[in-house]
C-alpha cells in the first residue's frame, strides 16, 4: 500500500533524549529532508510552568508548518508532549504516531515495571527531591555519563541487549545525555512533572488518527501501558505490538521503515 504524504512531520524525542536519536536510523532517511521539524523542548524556558511550555511547543509548531498538515511522531516521553500538543493545534495535525508511549500513570498500576519508574515516583510524590536528583543527573552528565549510560541500560530486554552492546549505540546515549542537560534542568523537570501529573483528560482532546508501535519485550514503557492508552484514546489503531522488540529498538524499526512525511498503512 502506498504511502500518503502530509506537510510536516515534526519528532519528538524522550527524555532524556534529543534529535540525535534520528541517528538510530540506519539509511539515513531522517537526517535530511526540509519535511521533518525536531523543536527543541530544552531550549523552552520553563519557568512558567507545564501550561506555559506547552503552549509555546504547540505555537512553534503551528509557526513551522506554515498552515500546512502536521503529522507528529512522539517516542517514549515524547509522546505525552506529542498528545498535549495535538489535543492544542486540533485540525491541524493529520495523524499520529506514538511510539513506545509513555501514557499518563492514572491509567494503570505501571511504575513497578517501568525502568524509570523510581524517577517518576519521586517526581510525583517528592517533588523536593526529584529537584535534587535532576541536578544530580546534570552533573554526572557533564563529568561522568558513563555512570548514566550504564543505569539506562541496565536491565535491558530484547533486542535492547544487542544495541546496548555496541559502542556506537552508547556513544549515541552519551550525547544525548549531555545534549539534555547542556541547557540546565527546568525544562526537562517541567515536562516529567506534568508527565506524572494528573493529564488523563488530555487524551479525550485528540481526535486524530493514531497508531500505536510498541515492542513486546519494553521494560520502558511496558505493553501493557500502551494497550491502556489505545483503549482510552477514542481514535487508535490498533497498537502495533513488535515481538521481540524492547524500547530503543522499537523507535529504531520504525525510523528505518518509514521516512519523514511518509504517513504509514
């Protein structure tokens, strides 16, 4: 089946994360092109909180596209910014895709199998010390990331374990890890904070056609989370469960089959 092609495409990457993930990539097809658009969510000043920044994301984007369709591509906490901003631009998103989401908590009982779950049970219970551990990450992002990479492997599923092994794929996570940080903290502490919120009612804002790719083997973001999600949003696909797959290797399938503009069957 043919693809259909849509204005803009606009990525969102996790958090930690950047547009440098689109190196995951292996042909190349997302590192050129004037159809992709990766704002940079770091470089939002959050100091007037989740409201604020998302509304100036959702105003970037509009601006970007210049009136013409937009088809967002959210990976992992990058797909809550994505719904936000979509549930705010309304008619003029096309479509939809949310890969390994990370949908809101409220959903389900889902922290003890999410790898990051600690972070965000802080986050959401001891906002103090959630502060306080940011600023832990930013410093071991500047003078020791290999002790962060190591934490965002560790446990890795699937064919997470094969990616983890190359130095090619840690080197990649270095950078993001310092990319992430090199702006200070608050706008990636406004984001995990209104991600651990209450934001349920964002989801039955959007209207538009979402798809749902999730890998099987994720201990990210588990199946059983985005299963959740597609029941709650009105308008989802069926999710399209990959075997075998975990987190990163889940964005990594679906970069290297579908190129910016492509609107997948």
């Amino acid at each position: 089946m043919p693809t259909q092609r849509t204005g803009l495409t606009v990525y969102m990457h996790g958090l930690p994360g950047t547009a440098a993930e689109l190196r995951l990539c292996s042909n190349g097809g997302w590192m050129q092109g004037s159809q992709l658009f990766v704002p940079d969510r770091h470089r939002l000043a959050g100091q007037g909180g989740a409201a604020e920044h998302f509304a100036r994301l959702s105003d970037i984007i509009a601006e970007q596209s210049g009136g013409a369709s937009i088809h967002l591509v959210g990976f992992s906490l990058g797909a809550a910014a994505a719904l936000r901003v979509a549930a705010r631009l309304k008619g003029a998103v096309h479509r939809i895709d949310l890969i390994a989401p990370a949908a809101p908590l409220t959903l389900g009982d889902f922290l003890g199998a999410m790898a990051g779950g600690g972070l965000f049970g802080m986050a959401r219970d001891h906002p103090r010390r959630f502060r306080l551990a940011c600023s832990l990450q930013g410093v071991l992002a500047r003078v020791a990331p290999a002790v962060l990479v190591r934490t965002l492997l560790a446990g890795s599923r699937g064919a997470d374990r094969q990616l983890a092994s190359r130095a090619e794929f840690r080197a990649l996570l270095t950078a993001l890890l310092a990319e992430t940080f090199a702006a200070g903290a608050v706008p990636y502490r406004t984001e995990i904070a209104a991600y651990v919120a209450q934001w349920e009612p964002v989801l039955a804002a959007v209207t538009q056609p979402v798809t749902i790719w999730q890998g099987d083997q994720d201990n990210w973001v588990p199946p059983a989370m985005a299963l959740a999600l597609a029941e709650r949003l009105s308008c989802a696909d069926e999710v399209r469960m990959l075997p075998g797959l975990s987190h990163y290797s889940t964005l990594a399938w679906y970069l290297d089959r579908f190129r910016p503009g492509d609107s997948p069957p």
